[in-house]
C-alpha cells in the first residue's frame, strides 16, 4: 500500500511552527538536530550530508517553500522534518524568493526511489497555495502536522 499523507514520513517532534534561523545554515543545523533526535541518527553526519546537498544547487522551489534533502547513513526508511522560519532564508529558488516554508528529508542512501518518490509528495503538496497559506496561518506543531497529513489526503483522492 502506498501512503499519500505525509505523516508517515514526517517526525512528530521535529515539526517547528516558529524557527528563528538567522541564515539558512542555522535553519538547516536545528531541523537536522531535531531529525537526528528523533531518528537516532547522527546529527553531525546527517548536517553535513544536506549542507553538502546544498552546495550542488539551492533547494528552493519557489513561493516561500524549500526542500532540503539528502541521504544519510543509518536512516531505513525516508524521515522528514517541517519549519516554518520567522525570517524567509534564501534557498537559491528560481523565484529568488527567500523560503519561510521548509520541508527537510532525509532518506537512506540505498533506496534513491523511495527518496524520489517522498520528495515528489512533498513537492506535490507544497506547490498548492491553499496548503501554503495553511501553514503560514497555522499557531502550533500540532496544526501543521494536522494540515500535512489532511492536506496530502486530500491530495492523493
């Protein structure tokens, strides 16, 4: 069965509805710690692997939305983490459009389509106004993680 929601993919706590990054660094570095927490994975590694990500093209997508990915080592299945930053970071969009909405996924470095095939719900999602007007009004984790697994259900019908 494939799921179309995003909870099966998103970590309960690394859901940040008000992340006060100063840079993209500083927003990459706190949802990875919060991925790795949650996932058990090293937090250190698993930055390094997104920055490095990061180096090779922006992961900016437009409208106010980036999503950082990349493998990591020690990961079984694809994990993600959401922020919504309180000052929009420059994630090199096409746009130039700096990103307030960050969808961070991390998956294992031997199973590419599972990683794919995450990165395409997110980006699905993430593309519909209405889901980015949501989580832009949204006050707590509790209603982001609500509208992400909502809204992709809505999605996948």
């Amino acid at each position: 069965m494939i799921m179309n929601e995003l909870s099966d993919l998103l970590a309960p706590d690394a859901i940040i509805a008000r992340l006060p990054a100063t840079s993209r660094r500083h927003a990459l570095q706190t949802m990875t710690d919060a991925l790795a927490k949650s996932a058990g994975i090293d937090a250190r590694a698993a930055f390094e692997a997104v920055l490095m990500r990061e180096r090779l093209s922006g992961t900016g997508m437009g409208d106010g939305v980036a999503i950082p990915h990349a493998p990591v080592a020690g990961i079984t299945r694809p994990i993600g983490a959401f922020a919504r930053l309180e000052t929009p970071q420059d994630f090199d969009a096409l746009d130039s459009r700096p990103a307030d909405l960050v969808f961070m996924l991390l998956a294992p470095p031997d199973r590419g389509g599972d990683h794919l095939k995450a990165l395409a719900r997110v980006s699905r999602l993430l593309r519909r106004p209405d889901v980015r007007d949501k989580l832009r009004a949204a006050r707590s984790a509790e209603e982001i993680a609500s509208l992400l697994a909502g809204a992709a259900r809505v999605d996948a019908a």
